[in-house]
C-alpha cells in the first residue's frame, strides 16, 4: 500500500455536495496517522471523512441505542447511509417484507438526522419485476423521505423501463465498480444524488485502486452538478482508506508533489469546459 503524500492537518473535507468514504470505519494501522487523536475508530474517521456506509445491518439488527451512540460520536455535518438487510433484499427478495422494513427504519431512526441514503443492494440473480419493484418502493416511500439508493445486479434492471420505475419513487442506481453487467458503472434512475460504490478491481472487495483511476474518478466528480457519495468497499485488504483518502485529497485541492493543487485545477478545468 503506497504511502500518502501528505498529513492529514493539512487536508480538508469537500464541500457537501461531495461525500467521500468507505464501508464501515476501519482504520488500518498503514494509514492510522492519517486519522490522528484520541478516540474510537469511528470518532477518528469522522474527523476526516463526512460519510461513511455501515454494512453490518446488511447481516444483523443492530438497537436503537447502537445508531444512536454512532450518531453522538461524529460530527453535526457527518451522514451515514445504511445497507437494508438481506433478510428484505435477498432472502424475501423485496415481497412482503412491510414487518422487517418498519423495524429497520425503526432501528436505523437512532441515527437522527445524521441518517443519510438508505441502501438497496439486489442480489444478481433478482430480476426485475415492475410490480414487485413499484410496490415494494412505494412502500419504502410512504415511510421516509430520505435518500434511497439501489444496487441491482441483473442486466433487467439496466433498461429504460426500469430506470422509470427508479424514477417515479426518487430513487437513484448505484454506480458500481466493477460493473456487474455493462452500465452499471454508470449512475441511472433519479438524478438527484449519484452514489459511487467502488468494490475494487480487479481482485473485488481486495484490489487498490490506481492513481490513474482515482483521478479519473475526481474528474468525473468535479463536473458533476448533483450530489456525490464515493464509498470504498474495498476493505478486505484494507485498501478502501487509502484510496479514499486519495481520493479526498484530490478534490480538497491538497498540494501535490510539484506543488500543484490538483483538485483545484480540475474544477478550473471542468467550469471551464461548462462555461
């Protein structure tokens, strides 16, 4: 894992527009000075990072109480997005999940308003069916107001049709990387908030990123008039921090090694190109 050219007192947060971060708040010892100071992983990460996505509801309830104790460690300004358990998206596989749905946003209200995009990650082999994706996000809309984003993974949800459904209840598709099917790199349905879940590649869930696409995605970002979520899930081998915190870099316009602030030279460029 390369070092970073950096301190961290150095680098800024983005503006919040754009919310960069990784899948749970593990600090690998490689980067820990970059999340310096006293304090849980969780209080640590936050004073660099403005999001991050907690996966763990994805196997198991956590109470009221845990969210509660997450939302009282970070920041005013921090928002978590949370992942719906499997026992709605893949084991019920979105029908006749209204007791487990309410008990999760029961759950999940602990957060306040520190509560960000409710995920909804398909398994790949769910196809889709209008009427069992039109009711089943009808009802997550009757319940909250908030975010929602969805993860499917079967080449029937990358169709216009489908990205009508997304549409109608505000729900955005996640861009993924690696694609499962072709396009799904590509955010789709509701174009109010773009969410980036970058799994790694070509090793998923282990690889690191290179510079070559972390810059590649900060231009993509810089040019972007919507809200931005950039989440890492590339945490099994702990490369998801790093490449976050490159990423970050980048787009605070932190100085790089010419002395240059790259991702303030990118804006330029890119309100350059808009103008």
């Amino acid at each position: 894992m390369r070092d970073l050219p950096y301190p961290a007192d150095v680098m800024e947060r983005p503006d919040a527009r754009t919310r960069i971060g990784t899948a749970g708040w593990s600090i690998p010892r490689a980067n820990a000075d970059a999340c310096p100071g006293e304090g849980t992983h969780l209080q640590r990460y936050a004073r660099v990072f403005g999001a991050a996505e907690i996966n763990s509801s994805f196997h198991r309830p956590h109470q009221v109480s845990t969210y509660q104790k997450w939302a009282d460690s970070v920041p005013d300004d921090f928002r978590f997005a949370v992942k719906l358990p499997r026992a709605i998206t893949h084991d019920a596989r979105l029908r006749g999940v209204r007791g487990p749905l309410e008990a999760f946003l029961d759950e999940t209200a602990g957060l306040g308003a520190k509560r960000g995009p409710l995920l909804v990650q398909l398994p790949p082999s769910l196809e889709l069916d209008r009427g069992v994706a039109r009711r089943f996000f009808a009802m997550m809309r009757r319940a909250t107001t908030g975010a929602i984003v969805c993860e499917p993974r079967h080449r029937t949800w990358f169709t216009d049709s489908a990205d009508e459904v997304l549409r109608e209840f505000g729900v955005s598709r996640v861009a993924a990387d690696p694609p499962p099917v072709p396009g799904a790199d590509r955010p789709g349905g509701a174009s109010a908030l773009v969410y980036h879940r970058l799994h790694g590649s070509p090793r998923k869930y282990w690889s690191s990123y290179d510079d070559q696409f972390v810059l590649a995605l900060a231009r993509r970002l810089a040019v972007d008039t919507s809200e931005c979520w950039c989440i890492f899930d590339n945490t099994a081998s702990g490369a998801a921090l790093a490449n976050a915190l490159e990423l970050q870099a980048i787009i605070s316009g932190v100085p790089s090694a010419d002395g240059s602030g790259m991702g303030k030279q990118i804006r330029r460029s890119a309100a350059g190109r808009r103008g």
